[in-house]
C-alpha cells in the first residue's frame, strides 16, 4: 500500500516538531525552557471566557452557517473597518476553525497548476506547503534584515510575472517581527494595482506593533483583490480555541464557503459568540499583554546582543526576535539541536521558516523574564564552548 504522491509536497511547522521532541526529553527528566512555540502564556481574558461557557450552557452546540454566524461577521466587520480606515461588508467576512484555513483554501481558490505565487521567505512555513501542494509555483520574496526584516516595492516587483495569481504578504512577520512599513505598502499598492493577481493578507498579529500603527496593504485600495486575514490565537492568547476569520473579496465568498462544507461543514457557534465579546469587549488585557511583550523584547534583544557571535535587531513587531548567528560559525540547524540536545533550551533554526533563513535563529519571547534570562545564560555557556 502506498500514500497519495501529493503528499510529499505537503510540508509541516517545525516548531511543533521541536516541541515534540522537547516534550520528549522532558519527559525523560531534562529540564527545557520553550522559547520555539508562538504561544502567547498568557490565559484568555475572563469575558471571553465566560462568553463561551454561557454560549454552551444556552445551548449553542449545533450546526451553524458554514460562513460564520452572523453576529460574529458583523462584529469582525465592525473590527476591520476601525483599525484599518476601510468599510468592509459582513457579508464579505467568513469565519472558520484558526487561521490556517484561509491560507490553505485561499490558495486552492485561487490558484491553479503553475500558477505563481510570491511569499514571504523567511516566513510562515505552512506559505510554501500549501502552494507546493495545491501544484502553484511558490516564488520567494527574500526578507533582509538589512531592510529592518521587510522588503522594498522593488523586490516584488522584480518577481511579478504573468503567471503570478496569488502575493501573500504578512505583517507584523513570523518569524521575523518585522513590519513593512506605511511609505513600502503604499508603494507596492502602485506596482500591484495593474497586475491580475489577488494578495492575502496575513495580520494576525496586527495588534502587536510596538511603534506606530498597523498599516494593511488593503487600505492601499487593494480591498477587493484582498484575503484580508486575522484571528483571535495571537491578540487575545486564544490559541487553542481555533477561530480565525478573513475579509475576502465578494467572488470568493461561495468557492470558499463550498470548500469549509466540504471541510469542516462550520466553526463551533460557541466559541463564534466568545469572538463576539472578544472583538466587541474591553481590550485592557490585551494591552497589558502588549506591554509585558515590550518588557521582554528589550531584555531578550539586550541578552541576545550580549552573546557572543550574535546580534539581534530590534523587532518592531510580534514576541518574536531573529537574532542573527552567523558570527558563531554554526548552522542554524546545527545551533537549534545542540541548544535542544545539551542545554535544555527549545528555539527554531531560521532555515524553518525557509532557505534565507540561514543564519538566524527564531526566539520566541513568549515566556516569562526569569525563564528568558535562564535561557540567554544557558545559551551563552554553550556557545562559550563553541570554537569560532
């Protein structure tokens, strides 16, 4: 017996690789401090909650509209429309399980064998596996770090062709907490806006910019070519709820609703109605989370600067830092199994996020100062033991 062939196109996230594996040294009695997963550890604030828990008590445990109930859509409608200067239409957004389905589907609706598809590289590693599976063409955009971990209208551009269909952008960026900035995204609106292709969007951690605003190549007058993509995982430490939801231009409102049938048939109604208070209720736990993140950014930038053969710029947004390692002589994989192997600390090769990865290292600051101090100090002993 044999599998699908498609299936070795289909990729993983490392970062749940890692975390088997340190789950498993753990398990044999080593200590490990997580610094690999993108987690916020923080709890869901008490109203989101207790929004659920009284949603499932009224009797919210049946089948729903596929596209998402319609106080959800009005709600995240309500919430793009405010914090990106657009009016969006309800009938516009769809909810699903997370927001990993957009991009799967948002591939597969779009895209056909070879066609092109530009992503962010180094990025978010499920990018290139589903346009690999769905048979596209995937086009890396490099993201430099001489470009403060963005990119210029000018690299885009240069990758634009008449078989690209699909331009998936993200910002603030897993792994690499940068931010394209206002002046870049109006300027790749203009090199965009004659070009036949859609772009998603992925923002879900739109409300983690430590300077600034959020800026969405969608304001750019780009809406209705747009997946514009967010959820509720990262901004309101919801990760284990699932629930994630897109503004998509009006073409794609069926194809998509016909693939979440298919799929999932509809997003738990319960935990649609917890987004509700989520998008609609206070967001002072949320900004205190922001704030704590602040704190920790400065104290694992300032650690991992301290190291040697290493030096980190400063990310603008998300908890993540990408320090580069390429003073230390080693490879990120060969950096990332000695961290895991020999001082119990647990953090991603920048080659997981893809090949200009290379060089780098991905450090979630998503754990408490004591355990990032712990890890920095574990990580300086070991490379203090590295010949360079």
């Amino acid at each position: 017996m044999t599998i699908a062939d498609s299936l070795s196109r289909l990729g993983t996230e490392t970062a749940f690789e890692v975390l088997a594996r340190a789950k498993a040294l753990e398990a044999q009695g080593h200590e490990m401090i997580h610094l690999q997963i993108g987690e916020p550890d923080f709890d869901t604030p008490p109203h989101i909650v207790e929004a659920a828990a009284r949603a499932l008590r009224d009797g919210a445990t049946h089948y729903c509209p596929a596209p998402g109930i319609p106080e959800l859509r009005e709600a995240a409608a309500g919430y793009l429309s405010r914090t990106r200067g657009l009016e969006i239409d309800a009938g516009r957004v769809l909810v699903t399980p997370g927001a990993k389905p957009f991009l799967f589907f948002g591939v597969l609706a779009t895209c056909n064998p070879g066609d092109e598809v530009i992503y962010p590289n180094p990025g978010f590693p499920i990018y290139e596996s589903v346009i690999r599976w769905s048979g596209a063409t995937p086009v890396p955009l490099p993201i430099t770090e001489d470009a403060g971990f963005a990119f210029s209208a000018d690299d885009l551009a240069e990758r634009l062709t008449p078989r690209t269909k699909l331009v998936i952008l993200n910002s603030p960026a897993n792994p690499t907490g940068g931010v394209v900035p206002r002046a870049v995204n109006a300027e790749v609106a203009k090199r965009l806006h004659d070009h036949d292709c859609y772009i998603l969007t992925d923002e879900v951690y739109s409300e983690m910019v430590y300077d600034g605003e959020h800026d969405s190549i969608a304001s750019h007058g780009l809406l209705d070519r747009t997946i514009l993509l967010d959820g509720f995982s990262k901004t309101f430490a919801m990760t284990g709820w699932r629930l994630g939801y897109a503004a998509v231009p009006a073409e794609l409102v069926e194809p998509l609703t016909r693939l979440f049938i298919n799929c999932h048939s509809c997003t738990p109604p319960a935990f649609q109605l917890a987004g509700v208070a989520a998008l609609t209720g206070p967001m002072d736990e949320v900004r205190a989370m922001i704030d704590e993140f602040r704190v920790r950014r400065e104290l694992v930038v300032n650690g991992l600067n301290d190291l040697p053969g290493v030096t980190c710029i400063e990310p603008k947004g998300a908890f993540y830092a990408f320090p580069n390692i390429s003073g230390t002589g080693l490879k990120a994989r060969d950096l990332q199994n000695q961290l895991l192997e020999e001082a119990g600390v647990a953090m991603l090769a920048g080659t997981s996020f893809g090949e200009y990865g290379e060089g780098y290292m991905r450090v979630s600051y998503a754990n408490s100062p004591e355990n990032i101090t712990a890890a920095l100090q574990k990580m300086r002993e070991l490379l203090e033991r590295v010949p360079v």
